[in-house]
C-alpha cells in the first residue's frame, strides 16, 4: 500500500485544524507548522471543503474550520478527499486488462482485502488520532 504525499500533508493540516478546536486556522499557519507552501495547503484544504470535511470562514478572523466533528471523519475520509481511487489495484481500475483464471482468483483476494483495510481505515476517527497525539507528546 503506498500513501502519496497529498494524504500525508492533508492528514497533518485537518489535524492541526482539529486541534484548534472552535478557532479558525488560516493558510499561512498552516503552511508555516505544516512546513508546506500556502498554494499546496490551498490546494489540499479545497479538496476537504468539497467532500464536506471543513469550512472556510472569511473575514478578519477568517480561515478554516472542521465542517463536522472530529468523531465524525474518519482516515478513510480523509484518504478519499485526497486521492480518487484509493486503494485500487490495476484489475480494479483498468477495463482494458483481460482477466484470465489466475487473475480472477487473485481479484477476489484484492477486492477482500481492500475492503477490510477500508473497514478500518473508516473507524480511524480524526479523534483518535488527536488523543494518541497527546499522549505521545506528553
């Protein structure tokens, strides 16, 4: 399983965003814990608003904030706001292969094994993840 880079980074700043409670986090911030440019912060927090996972407030004391509660997005979300098609394997995603006996066999093992890591990648809450982050760091 590989997890490219806009997970990563997008994982860290809906933490850092979590974090701050009722408080709205700007790009800037973001970019400066994150140690990331504010176009790719941008860029990875559109990709969050649109599946409904922040919210952005303008104003002065405009930024982001989460559109529901950390209890409420799970690691799976996450994944999904960043990438398309997350955990795919080529028999999944291309039309084009030709699936002979020994393909198909192995298909089945993929699709059930891709379905157990979403099942889990889905209880992950952001939650969790905050509290384990308090523990580590204390």
């Amino acid at each position: 399983m590989r997890i490219n880079r806009k997970v990563i980074y997008g994982l860290g700043c809906i933490l850092e965003v979590a974090k701050a409670k009722n408080r709205t986090v700007t790009l800037n911030e973001l970019s400066r814990l994150k140690g990331i440019s504010c176009d790719y912060v941008e860029q990875l927090l559109i990709r969050f608003k649109r599946k409904g996972l922040v919210k952005s407030i303008r104003g002065k004391k405009g930024g982001y904030i989460l559109a529901k509660s950390a209890q409420n997005i799970s690691l799976k979300d996450i994944m999904e706001a960043q990438e398309k098609n997350i955990l795919d394997t080529i028999c999944f995603s291309s039309k084009n292969i030709k699936c002979d006996v020994h393909h198909c066999n192995i298909k089945l093992v993929w699709k059930e094994l891709k379905n157990k890591i979403e099942e889990s990648l889905d209880k992950i809450k952001i939650s969790d993840l905050i509290r384990k982050d308090r523990l580590i760091c204390k």
